[in-house]
C-alpha cells in the first residue's frame, strides 16, 4: 500500500482503510481477551482479563469515531485531480482534507491557498458553507492567520475562481503560506 500524507491527493481511501486495519485489529484483539477468559477456570486471571478486554475499548473506540464521522467522503475522480493540477502554479494546493467543526463535517477535494484568500472545493452539497468558512476563519484568526476564506459547492464556479487566479503569486519559502498549509493539515482528520 502506497503511503500518502495529508493533502496529498488520495489520502482520504488511503487513511480510511488503513485505520479500517487498526480497528479490525482491536476488535479482534478484544475478541481473544474475552475468549481467553472462558478457558480459564481462575476467577483473579478472568477478572483481569475482562478489564484488559474494557480498557482496550477505548484506544479503539478512538480510532473508529473519527473513522465513521468521515466514512461517506472518499478520495475524488482522478479526472477531477487531473484538471485541478494544471493550474498547480496558482498557489499551494491541498486534496482530500476532512475538517470537523462541532456542528459538521466538512470535506474538503482541493484546497487553494493563494496570498488573496483560500479557495476549497467540497463536492458534498449538503455542507454548510457559511458555518464552514466561519470555522475556518475563527481557526485561521486564533493562529493569527488573516485570509479570505471561500468555499465552493460547485465545481465550474471553483474552477473559474482558480484560472482567474494570478499565477505564482507568493514566495516560495513564505512562513505566512508555510503556517496556513500546517494549519489545514492539523485540522484534517
């Protein structure tokens, strides 16, 4: 299995069967410990196991949660990354980032960051882009991070507001470009 990392285009199929293999793992795990305990006819060895199988709930419970919260969103067509990659030269850009706020679940398929704002296409139409982009600029703020945020529903308006976009626009080696993409990553499930 090829290794991705955050906001690289396949990351979303790549991170969720990988966690999909941790979790199975646990529950398997879990499985034997509460096997064990029946072919044992020590009640201290029984008890122990128990709790072993209980507090190995938690760790995998932790992984399943966010798992499950982001299982609907998969990796977009290779089409789609095909067309956002000719204009790689207006900025940094991002893919398959899955944020979440308290009040949803915001997937992300391409990500611009530019010096004039950070643009982001989410083909999942049912998202609220008003409480998104204020999530995200509250985020952007605490990090003393002051950029235009807009997030399209729409694939033809994102791509139109890419190619208007001037090419090249930011230093390379920018701290201010360098901390936003660290921030969207560490916000990314």
């Amino acid at each position: 299995m090829k290794r991705y990392t955050k906001g690289q285009y396949g990351y979303r199929d790549y991170h969720r069967n990988k966690e999909l293999i941790k979790i199975i793992i646990g529950a398997f795990l879990i499985a034997i410990q509460l096997l064990l305990r029946e072919f044992t006819n020590n009640d201290s060895a029984k008890n122990i196991l128990t709790v072993m199988a209980v507090l190995s709930v938690l760790p995998v419970a932790n992984i399943a949660v966010p798992i499950l919260a982001a299982f609907k969103y998969r990796t977009s067509s290779k089409d789609f990354y095909n067309q956002v990659t000719a204009f790689n030269n207006r900025g940094e850009f991002l893919y398959d980032l899955v944020l979440t706020s308290k009040e949803q679940v915001i997937p992300l398929e391409a990500v611009v960051i530019h010096e004039t704002g950070i643009y982001a296409y989410c083909a999942y139409k049912k998202t609220d882009t008003v409480k998104a982009e204020r999530f995200l600029t509250q985020m952007l703020l605490r990090h003393k991070l002051d950029r235009e945020i807009k997030i399209f529903l729409d694939e033809k308006i994102f791509f139109n507001r890419i190619r208007s976009l001037k090419t090249d626009a930011w230093d390379e080696g920018s701290s201010n470009l360098d901390q936003t993409v660290s921030l969207l990553k560490s916000l990314s499930i």
